[in-house]
C-alpha cells in the first residue's frame, strides 16, 4: 500500500454537529434533573426510584445517555485519531470503544426498565 | 537590553541551546527586528529572517517571550528582559531563528488559494458590488507569517492534515469572494474530520495574529455555510 497521507473521509461535519446536538439534549436534561433533586430532595432508595418511575423522565433520562454515548464516541474517537497511528490498531480501539459505549446503554435502559 | 536566543547550527551543534546577549540599543532602535540587527552586528552567525520591516511580509515571524509575533511590529519598550527568542514552534528548525515552512505553504496551497471561475474573463475585471468586496475585509489582509497556524496545538500535532488557521482563513476568504464558482468543491474538500475539524476553538491563533484577524470567526463562517447546506 502506497504511504501516503490520506484525508477526505466526509464525515467531520456530521460528527460536529452531533456533538453539539448531543450537548444541548445533555444540558437540558442536566438543568431539569437539577430541578427534579430541588423539588423532590430523594433521601432514600424509594424516593430515587420513584424519581424515575414516569416514563417521560425514563425517556428523558434514555435519550440524555444516548447523547452522551454519541458525545463520548466522538471525542474519544478523535483522541484515538490523534494517539494511535497503526490503522490496524486504531480500528480495534475504535471498535472496543463502540462495543463499551453500546453496552453502557442497554446497561442504562435495563437499569431503568428494570422492576 | 538582553536578549536569549535559541541557537542551533545543525553542522556543529547536536541540539538546540541558548545563547544570552548584551545589545546597546541606539534612540532610534524602536522594535525588536532593531535590536536583531544590533545581534547580527555582534555576532555574524546568528540566522533570522527579515525583509519589508513593517509588517507586510510576514518574514520574521518569531517566539518572543512564549508569544508568537513579528520581530518588526514588536516594541522593545513592551518587552520583558531577558527577552526569549525562539523559532516559531511545531516547525522543523533549519538554522537558528529560521524554520522550513514547507508543510505550512503546502496545506496552503490545498484550499487552492486563488479565484476559480469558468466563466471567459471580462475584459478589464470581474466586478464586485461594495457590498460584496467588504465580505473579504478581514480575510484578505493575512500576510502568510504562519504565527497563527504554529501557535495552534492542533495543527503542531496533525500538519500533515489539518490545514491550520491560516489556511482556513484563506479558504473562507475564496468561498466568500462572489467571484469564485468554486463553494461547493471547497466545502466538499473540508468536510474531513481533519483538514477542518481539528479545530477546537482554542483561539490562539486570534490572540497571535500580527494583523488582528480572526481565523476562528472564518473557521466559524465555514461550518456555518456546511450547515446551510445540509438543512
């Protein structure tokens, strides 16, 4: 293979805008969930789990995870990019990070679905 | 005055050191390019780079005590002693104050600096409204010194993909010239997560910039256009 640099991958902006898209979902969910420990104060394990017995904050609170996957996969992604220069061992990075990533979110929506 | 200034002769020194040298400045010595002059009287070896003495060229482009400038446009009297002089950072050294800027003017001569138009050419110029020619004020007036791009981190640590703020900026002031037929390639040619994306908004090349531009605000203008183009 010719050793060349290589740029072009059409795929910046779109990771740009996620991360910004992501970061206001996260900001916005951070602001309501400070409102919701003002209001409701959980001293105990019963009142944090009835903090998020509503589906609308299940919800809410699934998609501020999913944001904050996405918002993790492209900053480290750009850490690994800029780290790990062997194509071969950048891909096995990438892809334990996605495989991490993915996990920590079925992790979250069965800790929030759970009984 | 004293002045500390990274020397380096690759045929007789192994690295880098710092040599300290006692200039007596005459009234008329003003900037430090004067009191470079008064070294190079000293000292017949000491390398740097100069031309225009005023700002235009962009030749002696410099580390001055941690800070990227021009030696020209940099007033003694606002200096700190001993006044550190290195050259510019990120860069391969060749001797003394001087730098091989070859990855600089290659990355910028990857956004392809220059009108592309394929319309025949008038016969005298292709004209611009007031209106539209006040849209480069900003952008044209960069000199090519390289103090923005080797004082941005992310261009020290990807020169070979990151175009850099200067590069940006110029490439902002082609997509923004009404003249040039060329936005859509020029956009397709940054969306990379290097060549433009790299950029994080650190903003040293704002706080560098002998000429008071704003890459970052280009930089912003780029992205900008990329999203009014996808929604």
């Amino acid at each position: 293979m010719v050793n060349r640099v290589i740029t072009g991958a059409h795929y910046g902006f779109g990771s740009w805008l996620a991360q910004r898209v992501t970061a206001c979902a996260m900001a916005i969910y951070s602001v309501l969930f400070v409102i919701m420990l003002i209001a409701i104060r959980p001293g105990d394990y019963e009142a944090w789990h009835g903090m998020f017995v509503p589906v609308w904050m299940r919800l809410a609170t699934i998609l501020f995870w999913l944001s904050l996957c996405y918002h993790a996969w492209v900053g480290v992604r750009d850490i690994i990019m800029d780290y790990i220069k062997p194509t071969a061992a950048r891909l096995v990075a990438h892809g334990l990070v996605i495989f991490a990533l993915i996990g920590l979110a079925a992790w979250s929506v069965q800790i929030l679905w759970r009984a | 005055m004293k002045i500390r200034i990274q020397r380096y002769d690759p045929d007789h020194d192994a690295k880098p050191y710092m040599k300290e040298y006692d200039v007596q400045l005459e009234p008329s010595d003003r900037m430090l390019l004067d009191a470079l002059v008064r070294v190079k009287e000293m000292d017949d070896s000491f390398s740097f780079r100069r031309s225009c003495r005023e700002g235009v060229c962009g030749s002696d482009a410099m580390n001055i005590n941690g800070k990227n400038g021009l030696a020209c446009v940099t007033k003694v009297a606002d200096l700190k002693e001993p006044v550190e002089l290195r050259p510019l950072p990120g860069l391969p050294v060749i001797r003394d104050l001087y730098v091989d800027m070859s990855q600089f003017f290659k990355q910028y001569h990857s956004i392809k600096p220059y009108l592309i138009n394929n319309d025949p050419a008038p016969q005298l110029e292709r004209l611009q409204s007031p209106e539209d020619r006040a849209e480069l004020d900003g952008l044209y007036e960069c000199i090519l010194c390289a103090c923005c791009s080797t004082s941005c981190p992310s261009f020290w640590w990807n020169p070979d993909k990151f175009v850099g703020p200067a590069g940006l900026l110029q490439a902002y002031r082609f997509i923004a010239d009404t003249r040039d037929q060329a936005t859509e390639a020029r956009l397709d040619d940054l969306e990379d997560p290097y060549r433009l994306f790299r950029c994080h908004t650190i903003m040293n090349c704002v706080d560098v910039c002998p000429k008071s531009l704003n890459p970052t605000k280009a930089i912003g203008k780029i992205k900008d256009l990329m999203l009014k183009r996808v929604v």
